[in-house]
C-alpha cells in the first residue's frame, strides 16, 4: 500500500512537459531495445548451438588422432606379449643360462633388437623395458635400475594386477616428464607372471596434436585422468591447471558416466566465461577443450555495440522531438495556470487571452464564463448575508432573557430535589451496610465448610500415606538384602577376572614361542632353497598366526582390564547404596510417627470448627428482620425524589433549548462575520 501511495506522489509531481518528454523516449526507444535483445539474443543461442556442433566435431577429431597414437603404443605391447621368442627369454632367469654371455647374447638377439626395431618403427616410443622379480631386462637410466627392489609394493603394481591383462596408462612416473604403459606379462605356455612389461613413451609429441589450434590461439586444451589430475597442457600459463576448473569438470563426467562426449559453459576457475568440451579417450583419460564465449560470439557482442549506440542517437532525437511538443502544450497550459492563481488569491476580474476551436481555446472561453458567473454569485450572496445579520441580532437578544428566566426557576427547584435525595441516599447505604454484614457471616460460614473438607482431605491423606510408608520400609528392607547378595557375587566375579588374566597370560607366552619357531622355519626354509619355498610360505603363515593372536590376546586382556575396573566401581556403588538405604529407612520410621501426630490434630480441628458453625446459623433471624425494616424507608424516598425530579428534567429540558437557541444565535453571527471578511478579499469590479 505504501509503495503505490509513493508512485502515485512520483507520477502527480511530474509536469507534462516532463511526461511528454519520458513518453516519446519510451515510444522510440523501448521497440528498439526489444527488437535488438530478441534479436541478439536468438542469435547468440544459433551461434552457440552451431559452434557447439562445429566443436564437438573437432573434439571427436583430436580425440580420434589419440586414440589412433594410443592404440599404436597398445598394438607393439601385443606384439610383445604373443612374440614367442620374446615370450621365452623374457621366462629365463640368469640361473637358467651357463654363463652370462649366452645370457646376454640370447636376450640381445631376441630382445633388444626387436625393442630397437619398435622404437624406431614408432616414434612416440622412447623405451621399453621389462621388470621382472630380481631385476631389470632392457636399458634403463641408473636412477630406475633398482626398481625392481619396490615395484612389487608401488601403487602402480597394485593397479596393474587389478586391470588383469588390460594395458594401463601412467604419467609423470620416475622423475621424468613422460607417459608409460605397463601390462602383465605371462608364459604363453602357462599361466605363469614373468613379470611386467613396461613402455615410455614421449609427451611432447602428443602435445603437438593438443597443440592445434582452429580458433585464433584463443582456445585452450589438456588431458587429464579420472582423478582430476593433469597429465599435460598446450599452454602452461593458461586456466587448464586450476583445480577448482578440473573438479568441476570430473564431477560432471561422474554424474553421467556413459556422456564421453560432451559440452557445458562456466566461469569456476577462469577468468572469463567459457565453452568447456570433453570428451573420453580409449584409455580412460580425458581431453578438454577450452574456447572463451567472447570469442564465439564476437559479432553478436559488435552488434549489441551497434544497436546501443542506435538507441542512444534515437533517444536523443525523441528528446528534442519530445521537448518541442511538449513546449507548445505546455505554454498556453501555464498561461492560464498563473491565471487561476490569481483567482486563488481572489482576483475575479482576470481574463484569458486565448481563443479558437481548438482544446485550448475552448478551455480559455470556459474559463472566462466562469469568472462572470463567480462574480454574480459573490454580488448575490453579499446581500443574503447583510439581511440575515439583522436577523440574528434580535433572535440573540430574545433568547439571553428567556434563558435568564429558566435559570431562576431552576435553581428553586434543584434545593428540593436535593433534600429527597439525600434521604433516599441514607436509607439505601444503611440497607446496604446490613446486605454487607450478612455477606460477610455467609462467607466466613462458606470458609469453615471449606476448612471441613480440606481437614477430612488432610486426615485420610496422612492416613494413605502412613500405610504407603510401611510398605516402603518393607521395600527398602528387601532392597538391602538384595544389594549385600549382588555384593557377594560381584567379589566371586572378580576372582574369576583374575583367572582368566592368567589364562591370557599364558596364550601370549605360547603366541611369542610359535613367532620364534616361524621365524627359525623361515630361516631353515631360505637355506634349502628352492626346495623349501612351500614350507616357508606355512612358516609364514603361522608367523602371522602367531601375531595375530598376541594381538588378540592383548586386545582381550585390555577388555578384561576394562569389566574388572567396570566392577571394581559397581561394588562401590552397591556399598554406598547400602548406607543410602539405612539412612532411608530411619527416614521412613521417623515419618510414619509425623503422620500419626497430624492424624491427632486434625479431629481436635474438626471439633472446634463445628462449635464456631453453629454459633453463625443464628445470625440469619437478626438479618432478615433489618433489611425489612430499611428498605422500606428507602422506597419512601425514592418516591419522593422521583417525583421532583421529574419535574427538574422537564426545567433543564427548556433551559437547555434556550441555551442551544442562544449558542445558535452567537455561532450565526460569527459565521456571517467569517462570511463577511471572506467576500471582503474578492474583487469583482476592475479598478
């Protein structure tokens, strides 16, 4: 409500010229405003579905040319794994040779040379290498040459033995800034693992396919993993680092997990809004696209420049155009304005100088016509007004002496009607005073039945309670036998705890025994070789059994300490609560008496509140015969008084007219003096 009480203020304070002025900017300027935000904006969701379409193509090509290097470095591993010459190397150890120069020749022959072919068939390869158990076949830098020592426990074996005989990709591994496959390697005579097959391969030249660019270098583009993490970028300066960027784009990815190809706009991370496209490689990785909105819809954005500055130019015309109208409205509006103002300030004699069929001339004619007929009416009502002050001073005069006259008789009568008043006054508050005393015994009769009930209430209460104290006695008594027998068998619990604590005690003992005998298995076992490679892996196993259960015993005895400590607090407890109930029994003993004192005296109560009950009953005699006698001389005067009264309304209802009759008088005569100097400021005749 307060809202449109201030928009209407707003709009009558605007003057026409200025509602004109708005009226043709709003005319020539809001079509063009809509038509362009239409327009623009239609454009810009055209543009963006064609360029998407566009994009999308050239994603799913780069990502093509991945996949085909990809597939590739995929395609020499299967040739590695079913070459059977390869195979059967790759199966021998150094123990299975004479010496190390057959050794190296078979693997040289068979190996190396192969592998050389490869890296120089395939450029993206930079080597391969094989990691085995004990060592290293193929050339590898001094920093890698161990290895073989920890690969069995890295992450990257881990993932390798989930994956089966699938290739799986890494990147920036070993201190290097290159990309490598790695895949089981087993016996294909056999089931057997040799070991793991290794490839590294160059990043670089899979940057220069993620370096190629169709949209003025103003696109950005990496890969990642599915981890968020990134594998390589084209431009190391750009927003394609940013992890709050990459987070938002893997979540994405997982909340559809069958999109591999896909589009979507956002601001996280970058500097300015963007197209993010993506799309899913063969091996799991991911190549994002990055292309700024500004450099998509580059002409949409010249043509809203355009259509702005359009409007700007036709804003300016419908203010000139605007102004020039509203000058010639206005003017002639204003004329007659500063004409009604001095009409406000009572000028009748004014006349408008406009003429015409035109509004305004019609409004000037209407005008004039009705100065001439204001100055009529004020000629007309000048002379009502001096007929009707004659008037009015005889009616004054006349009714201050009739009002005088009823002033007097008033005032006899009011001294009679005084004294029947006060007669009747003393007789209803002497009636009243006996009603208040009676009211008074009455209540006090009430109050004592009251206390009646309330002491039979308080005798069978404290009865009630003095059986419900024997019955708690007996309780507490039961309840103290209880807790001395709980008491009882918590000791024979504690001795218990203590028995099995040595019994744990003795499983640890026997548990650090089997350790030290897996361990001398173990020992005996690594000393027969080959041989003995079954009974160290039992050896190994009891060992860990072994260990196992000094935890568990530990993990037991911790417990046991626990429910011992558990009861050790529950015999305190059931001990202070053996006092407790002793203490509440005296309580409950020393209570019962109380209540058998309060039972006393309430009868002793009980009697001397009957006494005091019989002495009111007879009271009420005594009231009955005053309250007869007082209202009877109290309907004498009220009679009386009535009858006077009645004649004193009468006296006050004709001095009452009077006075409105002499009010009314002296109120006409200020009215036709205020009328008087009113028509005193009009000037009706041209000086």
């Amino acid at each position: 409500m307060l809202t449109n009480k201030k928009s209407k203020n707003r709009g009558q304070l605007l003057s026409i010229k200025a509602k004109l002025i708005l009226s043709h900017i709003l005319i020539a300027v809001l079509p063009i405003t809509i038509i362009v935000i239409i327009l623009t904006s239609q454009a810009s969701s055209s543009l963006m579905d064609k360029v998407n379409s566009s994009n999308t193509a050239y994603v799913n090509k780069v990502t093509n040319i991945f996949n085909n290097k990809l597939l590739s470095i995929e395609d020499n591993s299967k040739m590695i794994l079913v070459d059977l010459d390869m195979n059967r190397v790759l199966g021998k150890g150094p123990s299975d040779y004479d010496n190390e120069f057959y050794m190296m020749n078979d693997r040289q022959q068979n190996i190396s040379k192969k592998v050389e072919s490869m890296l120089f068939t395939n450029a993206l390869i930079v080597n391969i290498f094989f990691i085995k158990e004990d060592e290293i076949i193929g050339s590898v830098t001094g920093d890698q040459k161990d290895l073989y020592k920890t690969f069995a426990d890295s992450e990257e074996k881990k993932i390798i033995s989930e994956a089966g005989d699938n290739p799986v990709w890494f990147h920036d591994l070993y201190g290097t800034n290159d990309l490598f496959l790695m895949r089981n390697i087993k016996k294909l005579n056999s089931d057997e693992s040799i070991g793991t097959m290794v490839i590294e391969v160059r990043k670089d030249l899979l940057l220069s396919d993620l370096r190629i660019s169709d949209f003025n270098n103003l696109d950005e583009s990496s890969l990642l993993d599915l981890s968020g993490q990134v594998i390589m970028v084209a431009k190391d300066d750009g927003d394609m680092k940013n992890a709050d960027f990459n987070n938002e784009l893997i979540q994405k990815i997982k909340a559809d997990p069958n999109e591999t190809i896909g589009s979507y706009t956002t601001t996280t991370g970058i500097e300015n809004e963007s197209m993010i496209l993506f799309s899913m490689l063969s091996n799991g990785w991911i190549y994002v696209l990055k292309i700024p909105t500004s450099a998509i819809l580059g002409d949409i954005t010249r043509l809203k420049d355009v259509a702005l500055i359009l409007t700007i130019f036709f804003m300016v015309i419908a203010v000139f155009i605007g102004i020039f109208i509203a000058i010639s409205i206005s003017k002639p509006i204003d004329y007659i304005r500063k004409k009604m103002k001095l009409v406000e300030q009572g000028d009748l004699t004014v006349q408008s100088k406009y003429t015409g069929k035109h509004e305004i001339g019609q409004l000037s004619q209407s005008f004039n016509h009705m100065m001439a007929n204001m100055r009529s009416l004020i000629e007309e009502v000048g002379t009502v007004v001096e007929q009707v002050s004659i008037n009015s001073s005889e009616l004054s005069t006349i009714s201050e002496v009739s009002a005088l006259s009823s002033k007097e008789v008033m005032q006899a009568v009011e001294s009679v009607a005084d004294g029947a008043s006060e007669q009747a006054k003393d007789a209803e508050n002497a009636a009243l005073v006996v009603r208040d005393l009676v009211n008074q015994f009455n209540a006090t009769e009430e109050h004592f039945t009251y206390v009646v009930k309330a002491t039979n209430s308080t005798k069978d209460a404290s009865e009630n309670a003095e059986s419900t104290l024997d019955t708690l006695n007996l309780s507490t008594k039961d309840t103290m036998e209880l807790s001395r027998k709980i008491e009882i068998d918590m000791s024979k619990l504690v001795g218990r705890f203590e028995e099995i604590s040595g019994i744990i005690g003795m499983i640890d003992g026997i548990s650090e025994q089997t350790n030290l005998l897996s361990l001398n298995a173990a020992i005996e076992a690594a000393r027969a070789g080959e041989s003995g490679k079954g009974f160290a892996v039992v050896a190994d196993e009891v060992r860990k059994l072994a260990v196992q259960s000094k935890e568990a015993a530990k993990s037991i005895s911790h417990i046991i300490s626990d429910i011992n400590e558990a009861i050790t607090m529950t015999q305190k407890m059931i001990q202070e609560g053996s006092t407790i109930y002793t203490k509440q029994e005296k309580a409950v003993t020393n209570t019962g008496v109380i209540f058998k004192e309060i039972i006393t005296n309430m009868d002793t109560i009980m009697h001397e509140v009957n006494l005091v009950y019989d002495l009111l009953n007879g009271l009420d005699h005594v009231q009955i015969n005053a309250t007869n006698s007082i209202t009877s001389i109290a309907a004498i005067a009220e009679e009386s008084a009535a009858s006077i009264e009645q004649v004193l309304a009468n006296g006050q209802e004709q001095l009452v007219t009077v006075e409105q009759l002499v009010n009314v008088s002296s109120q006409l005569n200020n009215v036709i003096t205020i009328l008087r100097q009113q028509m005193e400021q009009f000037n009706i005749k041209n000086k």
